[in-house]
C-alpha cells in the first residue's frame, strides 16, 4: 500500500518526511488544477492527503464525504474504498491537539483567524466548539482585512491559516502582532520554517506561540488511521514529532 500528498507547489512540504517516520510508503506529487480529475481516474494510491490551493475543490469531485468534510466544507484526506474515493477532514483534529499542546485556550477569547481557505475553514470551526467569545476572519478583500484588522484592539488570540511567512518567503508576515495590546496567543499553521517571522515577534512579546509541525503530524496519524482502518500505537504523535524535529535539525 502506497499514499500521497498533492497540492499545486510543495516545495515546502515535510509530509514525506513525517509519513515516514510512521513508516509509511510516501510520495509528494504535484499537481495541475486541469489534472485533478485525471489524478482521480488512475489514481495508483490507497489514499492521499491534500494540501493548497485543493482542500475545497476536491469536495466536488469526490465519490462522498465524510461528515468532517461537510461540516468544514474541505478535505483533506482521502481514503480509496471499494473503488470510490472518500474525503475526511483530520486538520480539525490536528489544529486540536497543536492548541492543547501550547496551552492556547479559545473558551471565552477574542480570536482573530487569519486567511479565508479550508484550514480557516477548521479554525473558524474549531473557535465556536470551544465557546469562543467572538470569531474574526481577516482575508484580503473582506470586511476585516489587513489594513483595518488593527481596530480590533480586543483581539486575545490570533490563528494563521495563510501561507504568508512559509518557505521560500520566509521574511514575510501577514500583520504586525505588536498592535494588539490584548493579545495573549498566536499559533501559525506554518511548519517549514518551524519558527516563523510571526513567531518570533510572539516570543518577543512573550505570548504563547505554536508552530504547525505539531498539527501536521497529529492530522498525519489521524490519516493513516483512517487509511488503515485501526488506532496507531500511542505516543505515536510525539515520537514522529521527535523524529522529523531531529532529522530537520540536522539539516
């Protein structure tokens, strides 16, 4: 059994690293957005992940949807199963387990979630489970973007869901953190680099801060349990965690 990730540039990626280190056969393949629906006809995989830009445009062109899917209106696992292709949604799980581990609360918080694609999707999502207080959406061409998002000075965490900061343009920032005088956390789903600009203008400030080599691991075991169809061994998360922070260490 083999498995994939694709996504139009993955340049960035570290999925073949983390899947492997779960001892899973990987590859990474790029894809076209005229490709998709030919990927799907001679797809030669078990299951895939998906990442940018295709996690909501492959709602459409599936054989179902997991409920994870539908709710959040992206996919991005997908499980082959009697020769129809299923979508499931394990950000949600991984973007849990990333706040838990850096102590974020949402209860009764101001949260500002940053970017409007389907990981937003799932940080949108995940603030109103959790009681948040208010939900913000900064994009580009909202109601709250980048140049007015300053007004919202009761803003008490802020959740990066854009690929603003990611490798190869690692000097850029989606908004200055230092303007929100109420600002307590900021978790960027960004992996790669594992400290983004955004990162350390939160560790300066002395907020709590997470990267997103956490949620990619966690969404990854979730997806090897669905494509296997069992529970991994516990401590699984934490030990690929380990492995691909040492092996990027050493690079």
């Amino acid at each position: 059994m083999k498995y994939c990730l694709i996504g139009r540039k993955l340049s960035h990626s570290w999925s073949k690293e983390v899947h492997f280190a779960l001892g899973t056969d990987y590859d990474l393949v790029e894809l076209e957005p005229d490709f998709l629906a030919e990927f799907l006809k001679k797809c030669p995989y078990t299951g895939f992940n998906v990442t940018i830009p295709y996690k909501k445009t492959l709602t459409e062109l599936l054989d179902g949807l997991d409920d994870s899917a539908k709710t959040l209106c992206a996919v991005n696992t997908v499980v082959k199963t009697n020769g129809l292709f299923i979508g499931y949604n394990t950000d949600l799980f991984g973007m849990s387990y990333m706040l838990d581990s850096a102590g974020i609360e949402l209860k009764n918080k101001t949260v500002m979630i940053l970017g409007s694609g389907g990981t937003s999707n799932v940080a949108r999502y995940l603030s109103a489970v959790r009681g948040a207080k208010d939900v913000l959406t900064v994009s580009r061409s909202g109601n709250i973007n980048y140049e007015n998002c300053y007004d919202f000075q009761n803003t008490e965490v802020i959740i990066n869901t854009t690929p603003v900061g990611m490798f190869p343009d690692v000097h850029e920032k989606p908004l200055e953190i230092s303007k929100f005088s109420n600002l307590e956390s900021v978790a960027d789903c960004i992996y790669n680099p594992v400290k983004t600009m955004l990162l350390e203008d939160a560790e300066e400030l002395k907020l709590k801060c997470v990267n997103g080599l956490t949620m990619l691991v966690a969404q990854a075991v979730r997806s090897e349990e669905l494509w296997l169809g069992k529970k991994l061994p516990h401590g699984s998360i934490q030990r690929a965690l380990e492995l691909v922070s040492v092996w990027h260490n050493e690079k």
